[in-house]
RNA sequence: AGGCACGUAGCUCAGGGGGAGAGCACUACCCUGACACGGUAGGGGUCAAGGGUUCAAAUCCCUUCGUGCCUACCA
C-alpha cells in the first residue's frame, strides 16, 4: 500500500491486487466464533449446514473470505452452480486445466497424501505439525521363509506390518550380505514378502532392517516404485483397519496397534520394545495424528514450466529483493517435482474431469462431455476432488485482468510492477504464479518482487494460528494508532531481516504522529488569512532558503529509498526531516518572523510553514494515511484528497546550497551556546550575554543577519559579534569553526566547573585527532588512500589542532584567574 | 542432520571498508503563546570472541561460541 500510494502521488495508473496475506487469522476467527455461536463446529457442523453459512459469510463479509475457507479444509460441492464463487476466475481455471491437460502436462498417478481421519481432508505438506513425542520402537522378528530364525526389524507403528511388501537392508550392511533372494514370513499373516537391497537404508538404526510398507510411507512409496513392489493399502479413510487387515478388520488404527503387539508377544515374535522419542505428523487444525495414505491424484508436469519461470529471474526480467532469495528461489525450481494439485476438501474448484460411469475412462472439458467419447455412455460422474488453492491463486495476475478474453485491463496492466509478499509464499505463490504466466502469456507476470519482512513474535517465532502466537493488529491499532502502528512496520521493515515488534517503537512513533498534529496546528493557527499559497512566494530569509534546500533534498532520497524497497530509509528521512528540522529549527525560527511587526515577512513566512507542511504531509502521506489526510482536509485550498495530490519533486522547491553552510554557522554557535547553559545549569528562563568571536567576515555577517534568531532560540538578551575580541573575564567559552563563543556568566560561573568542561572537550578531540594524526603519519596512506580521502583526513586534522588551541588558551586563562 | 540469517548503547533495532547512530529508557534544567505524547542539554558501546586480508575493519574472509529461521529425516 505504501508503495501504491506513493507511485499514485507520482501519477502513474496503479492497479493494486490485494493479496490474502493475513486474511487467514481474521477468517478463523469469524468461521470459528460462528460456528460455536451456533453451537457445532466444523467437524460436526456437516456439510449442507457448512454450505448454507458459507453464502451467509459472503453476504456478509464479501468474497475474500472465500479464499481462505480452502485452508480451513472447508468445501462445498462445486457444481451447485451458486457456488460459483468468481465466475471469471473459474473459468479461467479450467482453460488452464484443460489446455494443460491437452499439452500433456497434467496426469493422474498414485501418490501418498498426508491425510487427517478425522477432518476428512489431505494436508498439504505445510500444513503438518510435527511433534516430538514419547513413543516406543518396536523390534519385531520376520520369521524366515525356510522355518529357521528370523530377522528383527524395528517400527514404531506395528500396526503398518499388515500391509508390508518387503523388508529391506542395506546392501552394504555384512550381518545381511548372505539374505539375497531370499523370502520372510509377514508375522500374523504369515504371507512371504521379500528381503529387498536399498541403500536408503540406514545400517546404524534399528537393526539395519526396514519394514517397507508401500501404500502407507512416503518413502516406502518411493523404495516400492524402485523395486516394483506391491501396494497394499490396510488403513481406510477412517483410520480404520480394512478387509486386507485380516483378523484386525475393522479396529481403529490405535486398537490394532495394541492388539497386535499382543499378539506378536503372544507369538514369541516381539524381541523387545524400546522407549523411544520421535516427531509425528499431526494436522495443525485438529492435532489428530496424520495417516499418510495411497491414493489417486492429479499432477502438473512441472519440469518445463519450472526451467522458464527459473530462467526470467537468471536473466534478470523479474528481479527478486532482497536479492538473496533468488538463491532461494533457485533451489527450489531446479529441484521441483511434480505439483500434486488435486484436494479431497469440502471448498474449491472442482477438477473439471469427468469418469464414464460404464468404462471408467476420463475425459477432461471446460464442461460436462454429453456422452463418454470412448463407449457412448451418457452417464458421466464429475471428479469430487478440487484444485489446491495455489493453483488458482497462480493465475492471478492474468485471470483477474479478464483472461482467457483479451482484454483493456490485460494489455495494460499485464506484466504488472510489482508483486510485494512474504518469504513463506515464494514457492507456493510467486514460483506458481511465475510458471503459469510465462506458460499462458508468453512474458513474466510482474517485474519485481519484494520479499517483506515477517512480523514475529516477542521471543522472534513466526506467528502462526494454530500456535495462538499471533498479534492482533486490530488490537495494537486500537491501542496506538494505525498510523503509528504502520509507520512502526514500515520503519522497522530493513531488508532481509524480520521484525520482532516492539512496543516501544510503536510508541515512539505514536509521539511523531502526535508532533506532525501539534506542528499542523501550529501553522494553522498562524497562518491568516492566506490569500495565495505555493512557491510564489521566494523565501528570503535563512531559514525558508534552508528548509526549502533541505526539502528538495529530503524529497528526493524519499523518492528514491521507496523506489530501492528501502521503506525503513524512508520513513526515517521523513521522520528526522520533520521532527529534527521542521520542527525543531524552521518553525521556531519561522515564530520569531510570524509574531514580528513586518507584515510583508509575516505574510510570506505563513505561506511558506503552509508550504513546509503541505510537502511533508505529502512525504508521509503514503506512511500515514489517515492522519496526513485528515490534517489535509482542514487546510486552506487543498481540494480533493492528499491520495491525488503530487508527491514532492526535488525540482518543485527553490534551492540555495549556500544556505546549508550558512545555517550551520547559526545552529553551531546557538548550539554552543545552549550546550554551555545546559552543563551550567542555567535555567531557561534566565537570559545570558554573548560576546561572539568570529575570525571570518562571512561568519559574522552571517550571525549579524540574523541576531534576533540567535537570542531568541539561545535565550540571550545582548549579543555582540566582532573579531579578535579579548575574552570577558567571568564567562565560559565555546568553540566552533573559528569561532569562540563567550558567554557571560557573571555571579553564575563555577570556574571549576568551566575547567572541568574544558577539559573533557580537550580529552574528546585530543583522541579524535590522534586518530587523524596516526593515519597523516602513515606512509601507506598517504600512498594508498584516495587523494580526497587524504585531504579530508588532513582538513579535519587542522581544524581539530585549531580547535584545540583555543581550548587550551581558554584553559590557561581560567587557571591564571583562578590563581 | 543440512541450509540460511543474525549477535552494535539497558531494551527494540538502523548502518556497513576511512568521523560509532535512531527510538524508548536514564540524568539535569524547564508547563517558553503547536506540542510535557513536549523543549534543551547530558551520561552510556573493545560494534559476541579469536585470527586473516588491507594503508585503513564494527563493516570483507575464516574459525569458535550464542540466538533464530527454513528444509529434511528420524523405520
């Protein structure tokens, strides 16, 4: 948003996608609190209730919510055509399907899915919670197939032994070097499965010897397919034992465990059980422990999508920043596999594929085929599964623009700028999205992407639903503020590193937002009557010259560290502008003119503070909205909304580079000045004399022009400025350029004191300018450093022995008084 | 186990080969006509430790320690 608001000010034509980022939490809440407000909950609440309230939280809460229903494992049947939830983006949908089906990269094959028995749904492999648990290894003895010994495989789930189709050890393990060819006895069923040579196995575990239990491991999955083996599949959807079970039929997964270690005990084949802990899978909605199951899926191809979307990165089309997840980015497309994109949930697109009731074949069609085009059967059955989620989330750029129609919106918005989300999304969203666009567009679908900072929790952890970690960011707006709360993210945003929120920054930033309030006011309240704003105005005095130097300036890096995704660089510039030189120097300076008796400076002052504050409302606009829009309204001739106005051009303002010189000169002796009364302790409300000593006509020329400025915001009654200016007895004195301030303390002096305060200022630069001294007494620099660096080095140098030379000479002459 | 980050002021963090920074907290003096959610000034750091490259290292490289994240697996 920061960034759209920003290139709108700048007037381009911005289109913003809102993604779905955080949309997750907000959707539980409400899906959840409903539910219970009705008293069910989504497990029990079925499937035609579920329906119904899904059509309620549309009306209510509009379509986005739908998007997230998916992850909550929610579903409905598809082709209820009321449920056609966005109409272009399901048709979009299907042409893609289609078309890649007819391209030959869409199949159907076995595949073992992460499936929870008791929300009914497949878990994508993120959404496994694996927890270390207690649990027991299980050393069970394979009777071998010629009647004498056995051979001990460990397992912590006995109950898998039913479906086993071979036992597998390492081919470089000796202990079971002589085993080739050779059968054991699965214990209970006594059915002959063979001794298999993987060198997947680990010789160090267990006993060296490993179940292999194809339809219900993933890797087992994998061995099998290596060595052809035989699926069989004895946990059903349920996480019930089914008929190939034999006499386990029908018990729950857990039951069977136990009673067939009963019965292994029982049959002398348990040789020992071993405490033992492991991390199992569980569903992060409802913590029952994953059953990873054989089934029928549909896969993208993924290989020639991947090497395109791998390459428009590689060649720099689509840049990625920070770039250090290209690398990221990288490993994951050279080391894809094929995208499983069929879902057993109750929400989604449903597979637009279609089986012959009679043949069983499948044909897959944008609609429902009239009849089976292999056997003439008009009785066809839609495929229940849906799509996952980033399969239609990977059209975005372009279905949302109206594709498959070519449309305005297309041709102008597509390849869009930029694409702004988190890291944990890169491969499920943007590698998607980028494999599909380049497939179906022919270019790229965004030109950068910019990988955001993670807000994590107070002890640095993601924040995660299930783990109940998340702030509120409702809650937090409440308490601070949305402004002070958005401009605390975007400062604290530094690329490649997450946030860890701290409420002291909000707070901090809260204050800024307070101080931009109070400064409005300010200028508000003093500028009269304005008959005509804007730069017409030239400022003429030093501050307006200054401010206006420093704002062309300031609007500039703004400009440029938002264009760099460097959002913590800009609010900080806005934040020190603001504060440390509006603020701070040109409004008080801007007061001594606005309640002075010249009515000519006092009228072009006010336009100039309304001037400074338009522009720097304009610089935060895009950091905080609300507040910079609702100070907008209340001023003079701004019509319409700050969202429309120009962002601040350097070129927009009159510049003086001399100024910047000149206001140093200014603030240093004011400076010098109120360092001296702070460590004397010298109230505000007590006025002091000066007596400047300035070596160079142009330093007095310059404090001369604007005396009034310095006894205002120094708090001195009488100034005098010349040069060579013996040094009043009873003052203390500071230094800055070639200048000594001399300020009269009679009856308030502690000449200790002053000593003291001489001393530390003498020991402070007497180490910076050994530093520089050490390196002007360096051959090797003056050789090798750059010749600017050198004079650099030498000037400072200069000034600092000058300096320093004055501060022992005031020194001494306290310590003649003294004496 | 592997990969990637990160250890800078009491706290939260910027910066990043040539002068140690911000916000909050702290100390002192102040309700001065926008603002005490404020003003002015001040104190506070061997930039995790050790080594290397360089004329020059908080910054680049290596090692160690600590912290966090990600990925995988744990039969």
């Amino acid at each position: 948003d920061i960034l759209c608001r920003f290139k709108r000010m700048q007037g381009f034509n911005v289109l913003w996608q809102p993604g779905t980022d955080h949309a997750g939490i907000a959707t539980q809440n409400v899906v959840e609190k409903d539910l219970a407000a009705r008293g069910t909950d989504r497990h029990t609440v079925g499937r035609e209730k579920f329906i119904d309230l899904v059509w309620e939280w549309r009306r209510k809460y509009g379509g986005l919510i739908l998007n997230q229903l998916k992850r909550l494992g929610c579903s409905c049947d598809w082709s209820r055509e009321r449920f056609t939830m966005d109409e272009g983006l399901s048709r979009a949908v299907k042409e893609v399907f289609v078309r890649l089906h007819e391209e030959g990269l869409v199949y159907q094959g076995d595949y073992i899915i992460n499936w929870c028995p008791r929300c009914h749904t497949a878990l994508a492999d993120l959404e496994v919670e694996h927890q270390e648990k207690e649990s027991r290894l299980y050393h069970i003895r394979y009777p071998f197939e010629s009647g004498r010994g056995y051979l001990i495989v460990a397992t912590t789930r006995p109950e898998t032994l039913l479906g086993d189709t071979a036992v597998a050890v390492n081919p470089e393990d000796k202990r079971y070097a002589d085993l080739k060819a050779v059968r054991v006895l699965l214990p209970v069923l006594n059915k002959p499965i063979p001794v298999i040579f993987d060198s997947y196995v680990d010789t160090w575990f267990g006993t060296g010897a490993l179940k292999i239990t194809p339809a219900h491991d993933p890797n087992d999955f994998e061995i099998g397919n290596i060595h052809q083996l035989e699926r069989v599949k004895v946990i059903d959807e349920q996480g019930r034992m089914n008929e190939l079970a034999g006499p386990y039929q029908g018990m729950d997964r857990f039951e069977c465990r136990e009673r067939i270690v009963r019965d292994l005990e029982g049959l002398g084949l348990l040789e020992k059980v071993e405490p033992y802990r492991n991390a199992i899978g569980h569903c992060y909605r409802c913590k029952t422990m994953i059953e990873p199951l054989l089934s029928k899926q549909w896969f993208v191809k993924t290989a020639p999508l991947a090497k395109a979307a791998g390459d428009a990165v590689r060649s720099g089309r689509t840049r990625i920043y920070p770039v250090h997840w290209e690398g990221v980015y990288f490993e994951w497309m050279d080391n894809i596999r094929d995208w499983c994109v069929s879902r057993q949930i109750w929400w989604g697109h449903r597979i637009p594929a279609w089986y012959c009731a009679a043949c069983g074949r499948v044909h897959v069609a944008k609609a429902a085929p009239e009849r089976c085009a292999h056997c003439g059967n008009p009785e066809l059955v839609q495929e229940t599964d849906v799509l996952d989620t980033w399969f239609s989330s990977a059209l975005w750029p372009f279905s949302t623009l109206g594709w498959p129609d070519s449309t305005v919106e297309l041709s102008t918005f597509y390849p869009t700028s930029a694409l702004v989300t988190g890291f944990d999304i890169l491969f499920f969203w943007v590698a998607r999205m980028m494999m599909m666009g380049i497939h179906f567009m022919g270019d790229i679908p965004f030109k950068d992407v910019y990988i955001h900072a993670l807000v994590r929790d107070a002890e640095g952890k993601k924040m995660s639903k299930s783990k109940g970690n998340v702030i509120d960011p409702l809650e937090v707006m409440d308490q601070y503020g949305t402004d002070a709360f958005r401009f605390t993210l975007a400062a604290l945003a530094a690329q490649g590193r997450d946030i860890k929120l701290s409420e002291e920054r909000i707070l901090g930033y809260r204050h800024f937002v307070n101080k931009l309030w109070n400064a409005a006011r300010f200028v508000l309240m003093n500028i009269g009557p304005i008959k005509t704003t804007g730069p017409q105005n030239l400022p003429s005095t030093l501050a307006d010259r200054w401010i206006f130097t420093r704002l062309a300036r300031v609007s500039e890096q703004v400009a440029q560290a938002i264009e760099d995704y460097q959002f913590n660089e800009a609010a900080d510039l806005c934040y020190q502008f603001v504060w440390h030189e509006v603020c701070d120097w040109y409004l008080e300076m801007a007061k001594y003119h606005l309640y002075g008796e010249d009515t000519e400076l006092k009228q072009a002052t006010a336009a100039n503070i309304l001037e400074i504050l338009t522009a720097s409302l304009k610089l935060l606009h895009p950091f905080m909205p609300f507040v910079t829009e609702e100070i907008w309204q209340k001023m003079p001739g701004k019509p319409g909304s700050i969202m429309t106005a120009a962002f601040p051009c350097a070129t927009d303002f009159p510049t003086d580079e001399t100024s910047l010189q000149e206001m140093d000169i200014l603030t240093g002796v004011i400076s010098g000045i109120r360092n001296i009364r702070g460590e004397m302790n010298i109230p505000p409300s007590k006025t002091v004399s000066v007596v400047v000593d300035a070596v160079k006509a142009h330093h007095r020329d310059i404090l001369n022009r604007n005396l009034d400025h310095l006894k205002a915001l120094a708090k001195v009654d009488t100034v005098s400025v010349g040069t060579a200016l013996p040094k009043p007895e009873a003052s203390a004195t500071a230094v800055f350029e070639q200048i000594s301030v001399h300020v009269l303390l009679k009856g308030l002096i502690d000449f200790e004191e002053e000593k003291r305060r001489i001393k530390k200022g003498i020991k402070k630069l007497e180490k910076e300018w050994e530093i520089a001294d050490r390196k002007l007494s360096n051959k090797g620099f003056l050789h090798k450093a750059p010749t600017e660096v050198v004079s650099e080095v030498r000037e400072k140098a200069e000034a600092l022995s000058a300096k320093l030379s004055k501060l022992k000479e005031n020194l001494s002459f306290l310590e003649g008084i003294h004496d």
